[in-house]
C-alpha cells in the first residue's frame, strides 16, 4: 500500500469512527469535534470557534443553533465584552464519552506497545507533523471559499 492509499484509508477511518460517535449523541461528525473544542477550550467566541473549524460565520451559527437545541452549549454574554457571546458546554449535558475512549485507548495502548522509544518518537513527529499540514490546509480552503 503507497503513502497516498494509506493515508486516505487512515482519514476515512478517523472520520467515521468520529461520525459514528456523533450518531450515538444526535450529531453529525463536525457538531461532536465542535462540542470536544468546546468542551476542552470553552467558553469561546463563536468567532474563534469558527477559525479553529475553518467554516464561516452563517456555518457557525446553523452548528451552534444544533448543539443549543441538542442541549449540549449555551450561549451567554461575554462578560468583559457585552456585544460578544460566548459559547459554553452545558457540563450538566455534556455526554461521557469515557467508555468509548477508554476501549479505544486500551486498544491503542496494546499495539503501540511493541513501539520502542525511538520508534514512538518518530510517530509522534509524524502525527505533530500530519497535524500542522492538516490545519493549513483546512485554513487554506476555508480561505478560498471566502473569496
């Protein structure tokens, strides 16, 4: 299998897997990472969820409109900046998702097992890596589309 066909079954793997957690809670794949961001880095500006996302602000609201009706986030005033609002997991909603990580970690954990130092380190610089292209390149189309 060549470098291309590797990583595309690699994505697709990755992305179904999001989007069959996403189905467990009545979202689609972007709604869950959306609500993860959230979750980690909230509460944040519609304005700055929609960067991190690379979609634009009409996206952004129809996404936040979701997961508000979904009752996973509310929004609220900022309140350093009244005319900004701001973006929060409802901690009392937000779904444990510890079951499922956790089997997947452990999954994880039994074949990364065989990795020595040397070879983890490598991986990891590769995933940094794969990361950093994979967000300029989402900023990159979410670019031309404003355009």
């Amino acid at each position: 299998m060549d470098g291309a066909e590797l990583g595309w079954e690699f994505s697709t793997a990755v992305v179904l897997f999001h989007e069959a957690i996403a189905r467990r809670l009545g979202l689609n794949a972007v709604d869950h990472k959306a609500l993860g961001l959230i979750t980690r880095n909230g509460p944040l500006p519609a304005g700055a969820l929609a960067t991190e996302l690379g979609i634009g602000a009409s996206a952004i609201t129809a996404l936040v409109d979701r997961l508000e009706r979904a009752g996973y986030v509310r929004r609220t005033h900022d309140p350093d900046d009244r005319r900004r609002v701001l973006i929060s997991a409802d901690t009392g909603r937000v779904p444990d998702l510890g079951g499922i990580f956790a089997d997947l970690g452990h999954e994880m954990a039994a074949f990364m097992g065989k990795y020595d130092q040397r070879e983890l380190a490598v991986i990891v610089d590769y995933i940094t890596n794969t990361i950093a292209v994979l967000k300029a390149q989402t900023a990159r189309l979410a670019s031309a589309e404003d355009h």
